[in-house]
C-alpha cells in the first residue's frame, strides 16, 4: 500500500472516531479514487474555498465525540494528519522516511496552498516549526494574573509530541495504531509530563484553573484589561515558564 493511501485510511479512522461525518465521507470518496484510478484530484479539491478541510476544528463545541482531555491530542493529531495527506497527495506514489517527512511537511502547507501562490510561500511559513512549542493560556495585563486551564496543558504536550509521532508512524504505515492510541490517551509517558508541566506552572506563579469560558474580567483585581498570553518552557536548573516575547505588555 502506498503511504497516501495509508494516510487517507488513518484520517477516515480518525473522522470516524470523532463523529466528523461529512469529511469521513469526503475521504472515503478519495480512498475509492486512488484504489480506482491512482486520482488524487478529489482529495485535493478539499483543501480550497470556504468550508473547506483546512476549516475543521476537532472540538466539542463543534460536536466531535472528544474530551477535555482528547480534544486537543485529537484536533492536534489531525492538523498533521491533515498536513502529511495533502503532502503525500503531492507526491501519491513516493514513500518517505520519518526524517524526510519532519524537514518537507509543514503545518500550515495546506491553508497556505489554498491562497493564490500558497505553493511559493516563504520557507520560513513552512516545514516543521523550529521554535519551541508555547503554553498559550490568560493573563490580566493589569495586575499580571496568570492561567492556564487543563486543555491548555494538554494542547502544549500535543504540538510537542504528535508531529513526530505522526512522521514516524507514517514511515511504518501505523497510522491507524497512532489514531487508536491517542483517542485512547494511551501515549507513552503523556503522565509523568503533565505533573512535570503542571510543577513548572506552579513555579511559575501560573494557576491552573478548570474553566471552559473566557475570563473576560480578572478575578483578582477586577479589570477587563485581560488577553491571550503566551509563555515557553525552560528547561535550565528547574523546570519552569517564561512569558514568550510576542505577548502585549503589562501596563504596571
Ligand atoms: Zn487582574
């Protein structure tokens, strides 16, 4: 089996699993396709305009059977899923090596290509991100609260660890394994880095709050001058987090 033929029965699984049926129907037809005629015309064709495949996000409030928990390993694990189909669609009768796939499949190679000239878009915007992966949560900017939920724990450990699972599990044609596993929360040492990250948060004077809405006003001074913050793991003498350079500043 060719690995774009893999990768399309891995990614139905997968839509299968969360209940996306509409797009698990999409691929089926590409699946069809390939096996009938070696046409990738289909599979392509999901990637451009509105309501695209480049639109799904695997959430709950979109009505996916996910978690807390699996929602962000599964919309994760779906994004590279995603970024590998369309790259082997490219390049339907090749096979490549895991290390291949890290330096030529980008995240965002699937939206880019649906703009015009998407294909030319700067190296820099494609390929296998180099900077480190962030924990994105909220701050009030006025007082300098910090919090993170459970999800945004779990999003961090996900775009840490799912690219080079999926690169690896596509270089062995398991795929469907990977899917089953992470839908199962059955990933290889997932455990003691969560108690790592929720340790380095707390040293970090970042609360970890379980919460679904956004806090529109601070809970420790009142403002509403509160926004999306970012912050990067260091790994020197202890473990801990430091604000990421592209948050807006704090007014104090
Ligand atoms: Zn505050």
């Amino acid at each position: 089996m060719t690995q774009y033929e893999h990768s399309l029965i891995a990614m139905k699984r997968l839509l299968d699993a969360v209940h996306e049926n509409h797009w698990a129907q999409w691929i089926a037809t590409d699946i069809e396709q390939w096996r009938a005629a070696e046409d990738t015309s289909h599979h392509l064709s999901a990637y451009g305009g509105m309501g695209s495949f480049n639109d799904v996000i695997i959430c709950r409030g979109n009505q996916h059977s996910v978690t807390e928990i699996t929602e962000a390993w599964a919309n994760t694990l779906f994004e590279w899923l995603k970024s590998v189909c369309y790259f082997l669609a490219n390049h339907p009768n090749d096979s490549f090596t895991p290390e291949t796939l890290a330096n030529r499949v980008g995240r965002h190679d699937s939206s880019l290509a649906a703009f015009v000239g998407g294909d030319r878009a700067p190296a820099s915007m494609r390929g296998y991100a180099t900077e480190p992966v962030k924990l994105q949560g909220w701050r009030c900017l006025q007082c300098g609260q910090s919090e993170v939920t459970n999800r945004d724990i779990e999003y961090l450990m996900a775009q840490d660890l799912i690219p080079d699972m999926v690169f690896s599990a596509c270089g062995s044609q398991s795929l469907d394994k990977l899917v089953d596993k992470v839908l199962a929360s059955d990933v290889t040492g997932a455990d003691e880095t969560r108690k790592m990250l929720a340790a380095a948060a707390v040293a970090s004077d970042i609360l970890l709050i379980t919460r679904d809405a956004w806090n529109w006003k601070c809970p420790h001074c009142d403002s509403d001058d509160t926004a999306v913050y970012r912050w990067v793991l260091r790994l020197d003498n202890e473990c801990r987090f430091e604000p990421s350079t592209d948050n807006l500043p704090l007014r104090r």
